[in-house]
C-alpha cells in the first residue's frame, strides 16, 4: 500500500478512534452518576444538592455529546469529500503561487471561521441555558458578544502574526526552521507568563487591588510566615460572567501574582481564603509553575522538530500527504495533517502532564496544611465542589486521562491523613 493511502485512511481513523475514545470516557463517566452519594462527604451534602449537580452533568454530557458528534462528522466529510483539496485549490485561485504567507493565512482563517460557527451555537446554548438554567450565569448578552468580538480579534492578530512569522522561518530554513520556531514559541510562552495578568486579563476583566481589611492583612501575615513576598494580590470581577469562584497563580519573579475571584471571597471565610492562599503559594514554593513552564517547552520542541520531518519541502512524507488529498505540498497541509496524526502522541502527553499536575496539587495542599490549616482548606474544597455542582465520583479512567486535579474525595482523604500525621 502506498504512503499516501496509509496517510489519508490513517487520518480518518485517527479521527473517529479519537472521537470515540472521547465519548467512550465520557459515558463511563456519566454512568458514576448512578451511585449514591459517597460516604466522605454524604455529611456535607443532601440529596436535593446532589441531584442538581448529577442533571448539570447530566446537560452538559449530552450537549458535549452532540456537539463533538456535529464537529467529528463535519471534519471526517470534509476529508472524505475532497474538501481540503476544494479549499487548498481556491486559496491559490483567489491569490497565485507567489504569496505563501498569505496563503497559510486564508486557508486556516477559513478552517476557523467555519469551526467557530459550528462550535458557537453551542457556546451560546451552554451559557444561556445550560449555565442559566442552573444559576451560574451571570453573563449578558452584551457581554457574550465582546467577548466573542475581543476573542476573535486577539486570536487573529496574535495568530495571524505568528503563524506569519512560523511561515516565514519556514520558506528561509525549510526543515531547520523547527528550532527558529521554538525559540519564537519559547519567548511567547515566557511573555504570556509573566504579562498574561497585566495585558490579556484587562481585556476582559477588571482587576483590583485587594483593599486593606481583615482578609488582606490575614494573608500579609501568611505570607511573611512562610517567606513569601508578595505584592500583588488582586481581586477580578468573575461575578461579571459566573457565580463559580477560583484563584490562580501566575506571573515570574516580580510580575508574580495571586488572582481571587470576587465570588470566591463572598462564599468563603478569611481562614478558608488563607488556606487557599496557601495552596497557591505552595505551586510557587514547590516551583511548580516554572518545571510546567519548562517541559511545556521541551514539548513544544519535540513537537515542532516531528513536525520538521514531516513538512520537509520535497520529501517523501511531505510529497505523499499532498497526493492523499490531492492538493501541492505546502506548510498549511503539512501542519493540519500533522496535528491529527500527532493526536495519540499529543493524548499520552496530556496524560503525563495530568499525573505530574495531580502530584503538584497534592503538594501545594500538603504545604496548605502543613502552614495554614487542613481542616479550612477541606472546608474551602467543599465549598468550591458543592457549589460548582463538581463530580464527586468519576469515574477513575476518566481521572487518569482528563483530570489535572484530583477528585475532592482523594484531596480530602490525603489532607485528613496529614492532620492524623501531625496529632500523632
């Protein structure tokens, strides 16, 4: 069989398995809904809460169901039908051969556009039902709308000017532009680290200044504690979309920051958002966010050097995968086919950064513990679980694949283990 079948029918397998791989987690997943309430947390919980957070499952499954069902069908047509020919062949009608850049620029702004429009429907449906119907949304219309205007417009200048400067690289050092690209990657990911809080969050949230007050001097306190010096503590109006609450780290060195949700410090207690506090100080303290930083990079060169071999101008792979579409070998061809055959190696790498995520949670809420307290931060957990209507039971598969966190029950049992350590 010639490379160019096995290319194109391995596409459209890899497709499908990957489609069903999805869905086969997600039904299994689903089906953890059936059984009663675990006993860890049954005191905490009634059976009213329950049922709500089992039907917001139960609607989002089915949505996530159909949706990925309409996007996998529509990409598998598209390819069976000559689809990527059609649009690779009016790209070069509507501009010659003699304009590259632009070329990889039209051809995926049309993927994406089309994408967007299936995909927004059920981005409106997920948050003017789904989110509404359950009292998490607080989002209106108006601001649906410039966020999706905002979005886009970020998403074009930014990936229009990258994908620019990938192009490029690439038509000048052919198969070594993968190191190129890298350190262009690299310096992108390093900017978005410590700039993302200062540039990109205004765009769609205001932040403040946490106010002096109780809960500001608390975590003054905390952090002088553990040697932690800490400037920035900012609070963002995550009320303006969602009554779900959250706090994240980010930022480098002195850009470094904590972010709290302005619903997070309305449903908690001040020693509850010390011990949340804590957690986050833990990723910095374990150096958490620096090692993701790092081995998202060595990803990113593995990635872009298999990437490298495969686009090589006038090599085999490159040459055949224009013959199985029936289109000219080209850096737009070559990446879309590459992204879809890379997906199982892509999937066991997210598997990987999952565990190594999962380890640092539980590391960072040890530190929690150990400095603050593990009884608030279990309550904290609670809170955060009962009323963002979280899994209580999934499945574990489901766990192993998609959670960067571990399920409550486990941070739990692991916090009540530490508490029992330090009493005994």
């Amino acid at each position: 069989m010639e490379l160019s079948v096995l290319i194109f029918y391995g596409v459209i397998v890899l497709l499908v398995l990957d489609y069903a791989f999805d869905r086969w987690l997600e039904a299994i997943n689903i089906r953890q809904w059936n059984k009663p309430l675990p006993k860890g947390v049954a005191s905490m919980y009634d059976k009213e809460s329950y049922a709500k957070a089992k039907a917001y499952a139960l609607a989002n499954y089915r949505m996530s169901l159909i949706s990925s069902s309409i996007s996998t069908l529509f990409i598998v047509l598209f390819l069976l039908f000559n689809g990527l020919s059609i649009l690779d062949h009016w790209v070069y009608a509507v501009l010659g051969f003699d304009k590259p850049i632009i070329a990889a620029l039209l051809f995926f702004g049309v993927i994406a556009v089309v994408l967007a429009l299936i995909n927004l429907p059920f981005s409106f449906y997920s948050t003017f039902v789904i989110e509404q119907k359950f009292g998490f949304n607080k989002t209106s219309l108006k601001t649906f709308l410039l966020d999706l205007l905002k979005s886009s417009l970020l998403s074009l200048i930014l990936g229009a000017g990258i994908l620019s400067l990938i192009v490029k690289l690439y038509l000048v050092f052919g198969a070594n532009f993968w190191l190129f690209a890298w350190l262009v990657m690299a310096i992108i990911m390093l900017l978005v680290s410590m700039f993302y809080s200062n540039i990109i969050v205004p765009l769609f949230n205001k932040q403040q200044a946490l106010e002096a007050g109780e809960l500001r001097t608390a975590i003054d306190e905390f952090a002088k504690k553990v040697g932690f010096k800490l400037d920035n503590i900012y609070v963002i109006d995550g009320s303006k979309r969602s009554t779900k609450a959250n706090a994240y780290f980010t930022g480098l060195g002195p850009k470094k920051r904590i972010v709290l949700y302005d619903t997070l410090i309305q449903e908690h207690s001040t020693e509850e958002l010390v011990a949340i506090l804590a957690h986050e100080i833990g990723h910095y303290k374990h150096k958490h966010t620096r090692i993701s930083l790092v081995l998202s990079l060595l990803q990113s060169a593995i990635m872009l050097y298999l990437l490298s071999l495969f686009i090589a101008p006038g090599g085999v792979v490159a040459e055949a995968t224009a013959r199985a579409f029936d289109v000219l070998p080209s850096f737009q061809i070559g990446v879309l086919i590459f992204g879809i055959l890379y997906s199982p190696i892509s999937q066991l790498v997210g598997i990987l950064m999952n565990v190594f995520s999962r380890r640092n949670e539980y590391q960072a809420d040890a530190f929690a513990a150990k400095n603050a307290s593990a009884v608030d931060l279990s309550q904290a957990l609670i809170k955060l679980s009962k009323n963002n209507l979280s899994n209580l039971n999934p499945h574990p598969y489901y766990v192993f694949v998609n959670y960067s966190h571990p399920p409550l029950l486990f941070r739990l049992n692991a916090l009540r283990r530490l508490k029992e350590t330090d009493l005994e």
